[in-house]
C-alpha cells in the first residue's frame, strides 16, 4: 500500500493503471481507522492489487482534485475502485468492509 504525494502522481496512476484501489481517511476519526483496518487487511491479503491511500488531513488538495475530476462527493473514510482511468466503485463509511472490497474486485474484473 502506497501513500500518494501529489495530484500528478495519482493522475498519472490512475491513467496508467488498469485498476486502482484509494483509501481516503481521516486520522482522527474513529470510523476512519476502523475502514483504514479493514483496507489494509484487504491489500494485505491481495498482494497483487494495485492499493493506495491519502490522509485527507495532510492531502486535503488531492482530496478535493479526486472529487472534482471524478465528480464524487467527498466524504471520509472513502474507498474508491478506478478502472480503466475511470471511477468503477465506491463506498464510504462503515460501508467499506473486507467483503464490499472483495466484492468490488470480483464485480469489476
């Protein structure tokens, strides 16, 4: 899992990837560190994907350009799934467990 540091380095990911997971989250939020957990259990476990993350404290501007290009609203934690230079899912909140990631994958192959 890789923390992104700039808004060209997650442009030039996202153009040139064939699929991308992005975790955004807070570290102060308690919601945000249990989404932080389940993700990072998930990349753990598929070594192979292709996994980011921001800390929207530290990262508000990326946080904001994601939003405006991609048109999602911004919430946190988010998790989002990019395939292909475009947004294929996204869930915020407690929705983003272990199995709504796995599921993701499965139904964006």
């Amino acid at each position: 899992m890789k923390k992104f540091e700039s808004n060209e380095a997650f442009d030039q990911a996202v153009k040139t990837g064939e699929q991308l997971l992005l975790l955004k989250h807070s570290s102060t939020c308690p919601v945000s560190g249990a989404a932080y957990e389940e993700f990072e259990r998930f990349v753990n476990e598929h070594k192979t994907l292709d996994a980011y993350y921001l800390v929207v404290q530290e990262d508000r501007p990326l946080s904001n350009h994601i939003a405006e290009t991609f048109h999602i609203k911004h919430e946190s934690p988010q998790a989002i799934l990019f395939k292909n230079g475009d947004v294929a899912w996204h869930a915020s909140h407690w929705k983003i467990t272990y199995d709504s990631l796995e599921k993701a994958l499965e139904n964006n192959k």
